[in-house]
C-alpha cells in the first residue's frame, strides 16, 4: 500500500516536470495542411520549423512516417540552445487520390515522449476534374469549399495570393460580371472570366496582412456577381490567421532577443458552476535582453477574457494575467485557448489552454 502511494505522489511530482520538458523543443506548427495536391505534379514538401528553448543541444535521433507515401528528413547536426532546427515532409500523391492524413513521430534525445507532426491534404488529378470533386453548390456553379481559407498571412505589407477552383456545372456559359464585394485589404479575381457548360476556373483571392491590420483569426466576408440564371450572386467567407514576421537571426541576435516564459501554459479550472465567472492569475516573465512587447491577445472563446497586469516588459521583468472564464450555459467538460502574440522571434505566438468542467 505505501509503496502505491509513493508511486502515486511521485508521478504527480513528474507531470509537471516533463510537461515542461515537453515545451522546450518548441514548433512553429504541428500540422500542415497541403490543400488540393495535383497527382500528376509530383510529391509535395512541407519543413516543419523548430526552436531549441531547452538549455543544451538537441539532436533528432530519428523521424519515422506513417506511411511509405511520406518520406521524412531533418536536421542531421546538433541544434544548440536556442537555435533553430526542422523536419522534413514529402508525400507522394500519385495513385493516391482523395484525403490523406499521415503522421511524422519525431524522437530526440531530449525526452522520451516523441513529438507527432501532421501533414494532410486532398489529392486530385486537376487535368480531369468531376463534378464529385466540387460538392459545393452555388447555382449553376461548383466549387470545392463553401468558404477561402487563406491559412497564415503575416502581416507584412504584401499580397498573399491563393487560387480556389470554380467548375460550371450547369448547361449555359456562366459569366463572372467583375462586380465585387469586399474589404479594403481583399482583392479578387476571376479567371477566366466566362465559364463553358463543364469547364474549370479559378477564383483568386489575395490578402494583404498589413491592411488589415490584426493579429490571429479572422474572418471576412465577400461576394461575386454573375449572370447565373440559378443564382447570380455568390457569397463566400475568407478566413485567415494573422502574424507577425520574423526573418531568419543569428545565434547573437536569438540571445539578444526578447522571451515571453509563463509559469505555465496550461490552466485547470477543475470544477466550476453554470453561469458562474471564475477568475484566477499566472504570471509571465521576459527572460530575454531586450524590451517584450505584448501585442494581442485573442481567446477562441467569448466566454474567455485575459487581462495583462502591463503590456511591455523590460529584461527580466514579469506580470500578471488575469483570466476570468464564464461558462453561461454551458455544460460539461470545457476545453479553451487562448493566443498571445509577442515581438518574440523564438515563439511569436503562444497558446495558453484552459480547462474546466461546469456543473
């Protein structure tokens, strides 16, 4: 019986531990979605960027695919603190056609929990499209997704340009008449610009960042005028994610750099009543040598507030944060986030993850 005590208090002295551990070998993203992936252009390739915030080397022993359609590849040399690092997906999409999500196990020698990374997409062969690949109806018109997903756009002042597919499924040549609807930091265009009965086109959507002047998710809305009988105007929602953009430093520069560091980036609730707010508080600390500045902070919940004791903080510095969670009518196990988005080079965006279950 003690010795199942002993074991019992000691496992939950290590979560802690390796959860943080877990955090040290930190990636820009987990998963990459490829889109639409033509099979007859050859395999696709994706890196998957990482940071080093642990306190020695880290050396990747091995990445193991999946599938054999994915051939992994990494970085074979030591990745000292700090520094940066990546792992390498290419998927073969030929005699592969429809979804694929395959996954990478990246094992270091950092910790024994492997890191698993995630590539995904949709594999077509664009020379012969078929109204079953386009299962979104407007009118006479069809195309593969009810809204654009533009994925990440910094926010530089440039363009992000992404091509969506349009296929006339109708019997009458269908006209785009150039009228649009949209914001200011969305343009748009068509190609071509009349579609034959079974003919495929394009809908092009560039998004510039700067304009629009965000940080995180986003959403927009559009529309397309035509002359189809069935349904002339065609709406559709852009969404995006918005962040900063760092270019490449060097080591010098990465140990000048500002580093956001919280106590914890997990926060349990436990159990909490219906309509009932619950408030509690972390602190974060810039362990970095030069000025953090706290840009945005963006909860993917309403029932989620954040509220910083500061925004900026000098070297070595810290601050509260102030979360306050209101379940109002909801029930059940709750699982929320919430994104800091910083000048930090190493991690610009942090996700915070809260839990709580609501009696």
């Amino acid at each position: 019986m003690k010795r199942a005590v002993i074991g019992f208090l000691l496992s939950v002295v290590l979560l802690p531990v390796q959860a943080q551990q877990a955090k040290q070998l930190v990636f820009r993203e987990e998963i990459h979605d490829f889109g639409v992936v033509d099979e007859n252009k050859g395999p696709v390739t994706h890196e998957f960027k990482f940071t080093n915030n642990s306190n020695r080397p880290v050396n990747i022993l091995k990445v193991q695919a999946s599938c054999g359609c994915t051939t992994p590849g990494w970085t074979r040399e030591p990745v000292p603190p700090g520094g940066e690092g990546f792992v390498q997906a290419s998927y073969n999409p030929k005699g592969r056609p429809g979804f694929f999500n395959k996954s990478l196990t990246v094992t270091t020698d950092l910790e024994p929990n492997p890191i698993i990374l995630y590539i995904k997409g949709q594999v077509t062969d664009i020379e012969r499209p078929s109204v079953s690949e386009f299962p979104v109806s407007k009118g006479n018109l069809k195309f593969k997704t009810g809204s654009f997903n533009m994925g990440r756009v910094y926010r530089k002042d440039e363009y992000v340009v992404r091509e969506f597919p349009v296929m006339n499924a109708g019997t009458k040549e269908v006209t785009f008449t150039g009228k649009f609807v949209h914001p200011s930091h969305i343009k748009l265009e068509t190609l071509p610009t009349t579609l034959k009965p079974g003919e495929r086109g394009v809908v092009k959507v560039s998004y510039n960042g700067s304009i629009k002047n965000s940080y995180g998710f986003q959403s927009d809305n559009i529309q397309l005028t035509t002359d189809d009988d069935e349904s002339p105007l065609k709406s559709f929602t852009v969404f995006a994610t918005l962040e900063d953009f760092f270019p490449e430093l060097t080591g010098t520069d990465l140990a000048r750099a500002p580093q956001l560091v919280f106590t914890s980036n997990t926060l349990d609730l436990g159990n909490v009543r219906k309509n009932t707010a619950t408030e509690r508080e972390i602190t974060f600390t810039n362990t970095g040598k030069k000025e953090l500045e706290l840009r945005a902070i963006q909860p993917n919940c309403s029932c989620v507030t954040a509220s910083p004791s500061k925004t900026t903080l000098k070297p070595g510095e810290s601050g509260t944060l102030k979360i306050s969670f209101n379940p109002a009518n909801r029930t059940g196990t709750q699982n929320k986030a919430i994104a800091f988005y910083t000048n930090d080079p190493r991690n610009p965006v942090q996700r915070l993850t809260l839990t709580a279950y609501v009696n």
